[in-house]
C-alpha cells in the first residue's frame, strides 16, 4: 500500500501556520541573500559602499543594539581611589618640609642668596649702583610683628633729587622674608632730629642693650641696604631711599600738588595710613631711625618668635651670639659665618 505524505502545513491550526510564517521568513531576512539585499537597500538611501559579500559572522546582527560604552567598573574605580588616596599621603608630609625648609634659616639665606645675584645682574645691566634693602613694612598697629621684605633699588638723582638717593626698582615687587625669621645689622643711628640734615646724617652705632625694646631702634637695625657697583662689585656706598617722585616728606592731604606721591613702595607714614600709598617708610624720618646710612657687607639671622619672648638682657646676648653672615665682595655671594 502506497504511503501518502501529509502536508503539515495544511493541517495545522491557524496560530501555528502564521508562526511557521514569521520563523521562515526570520531564517530568508538573516540569510546571505536577505543580508545582501539589506546592504543594497541601505546604499541607495545613504551613499555608502555596496556590498556585496557574506556577512561577518564575528559582527553582531543589529548594530543598533550593541553601542560602544567606556568607563570604569566599581572595583576600578574603587583601585584609582585608593591609589590617589596614598599619593596625597604620602606627598603632604613632603610638602610640609619644604614649607619648613623655607621657614628656617637655611631657607632664607637661600632667598637672600638668590636676591644678591637679582641685585649684582641690575647694577651690571643698569650700569648704576644697585642693590637690597632689608625693610619692615610699615604697622603702626603691631610693629614688633611687622614682616620683613627685600626691597631692590636703584641710584637715581635725576627722580630722587639725592646725591644719594635710591630709589625701588620699576617692575619688581619685594620679597617678603618667613614670618618666623628676621634679618639685623646690629647698628642704629645716633641722631634722632626731625630735619632734613637730621636725616642726612650717617653717624651709627652698634644697637645696645637698652635700645632693645625700643620700636625706633628695632626698626632701625632691621632697615639697612647691600649694594652693588656697575662692575658687580659690592661696595660700602651711602644710602638714603626716597620715593619715585622726589619729594621730602610727602603728603596727600597737602592742597600743594608738589607735596604729593604716588609712589606704592617707598612714601611718608600719613599716606601709608590714610591712603594706603606705599609699604615702607622711606628715609626722611630720622626721628623714626630711617634715615641716610652706609651700605652693610654682613648681618645676623634671628628667629622672631624666640626674640619675642626674651627681655631686654636676654635679647642682646642673643643677638651678639648669633654667627654673623658676611657677603662676598666679589662674587655677591654668602661666603661664610663667624
């Protein structure tokens, strides 16, 4: 008996035929012709280059499903934490020792090093005497803990109407010193008059031990100059700083225009504090101890803080038991301490 084949397709229920339909045409969609033809379509919509071959079976079938995503995962980014945690660890303590290193004397002879070979380059290119000068700024409110600075200056008759007049450098801001160290050349003025001649005078002395609680006395030995020739050569010059514009005791609040000065580094004490025109006093105040003097070749380093807290007597064994920093005459550089 001849066996019939029964066509499957005719027989089964209507849900399962439109399944079949839906699976073959899947498997006619993904084959090589259905890719093909995909291509084509795709080239006549977007210019791209037809194709012609298989498809790749590495590459996914729906490009638009799978996106190109990057970043870290959690255990990534938890390892990137952790090391950027120990970096800054282990770079604060370093940090702290070079703010220390600054602090300490060693730092700033390092700062005054650097300040002498500015000075010795601008009285060489200049071609004028120049140099530094070791200043408080100017604080009538607190003057014992007044900072110190490097201030570079210049000869200048012509602007300072002095025939030993400096004045500051264009262009260059001071140096401020660590708060904690400060700078003293161990010598005061003698004359404490409040004229013109007064201030003129140079005659000094060494600082003695009453003077040592005196503000007029410390401002003084801590406001002193190192000066160089055209040459390089540090010499021992007269010096007497006076602000830009040439005037003696200079003043705002005067009506008279010729009594003015606008000069930000060097000014009198009223424009410092009624105008805030100026950070150091400049030489007219003999009766403040600023006044002419002689350029220093030596000085000592002390630690405020320490000198704060001593009495008069214990100040000044202090001082006069520190090493004195001298300053090569030729080379500008600090040679040794006795």
């Amino acid at each position: 008996m001849k066996k019939t084949r029964i066509n499957t397709f005719d027989t089964c229920p209507l849900k399962l035929q439109r399944r079949r339909i839906r699976h073959l045409w899947r498997r006619l969609r993904w084959s090589s012709f259905g890719c093909a033809a995909r291509f084509v379509n795709r080239q006549a919509v977007t210019s791209e280059a037809p194709f012609y071959g298989l498809r790749n079976p590495n590459e996914p079938r729906n490009r638009n499903r799978f996106t190109s995503r990057s970043g870290l995962t959690l255990p990534e980014m938890t390892v990137v934490i952790g090391i950027a945690a120990l970096m800054v660890a282990l770079t604060i303590p370093a940090a702290n020792m070079l703010l220390n290193s600054f602090e300490s004397e060693s730092g700033t002879k390092t700062i005054i090093s650097s300040a002498l070979a500015s000075a010795r380059a601008i009285a060489a290119k200049e071609q004028r005497y120049a140099g530094i000068r070791f200043q408080k700024r100017y604080d009538p409110t607190n003057p014992d803990n007044a900072s110190q600075y490097i201030i570079f200056i210049v000869y200048d008759f012509d602007r300072t109407g002095l025939a030993n007049g400096f004045r500051a450098v264009d262009g260059i801001q001071p140096i401020k010193l660590p708060d904690s160290i400060g700078v003293m050349d161990l010598r005061v003025r003698r004359n404490h008059g409040i004229s013109s001649q007064d201030a003129q005078d140079t005659d000094d002395e060494p600082v003695q031990q009453s003077y040592l609680d005196n503000p007029v006395y410390l401002d003084d030995t801590t406001a002193f100059s190192v000066i160089f020739s055209p040459s390089g050569k540090m010499v021992i010059h007269e010096v007497r700083l006076r602000n830009r514009d040439g005037v003696y005791q200079p003043d705002n609040s005067n009506p008279n225009p010729n009594k003015h000065s606008m000069d930000d580094i060097f000014n009198s004490p009223s424009n410092i504090t009624n105008y805030q025109i100026g950070m150091f006093v400049q030489d007219d105040y003999a009766q403040s101890g600023l006044g002419s003097e002689f350029s220093r070749s030596s000085f000592v380093i002390y630690d405020k803080h320490l000198f704060n807290q001593m009495n008069n007597s214990q100040r000044y064994n202090y001082l006069y038991g520190l090493k004195t920093v001298f300053i090569n005459p030729y080379t500008g550089t600090i040679i040794n301490e006795k």
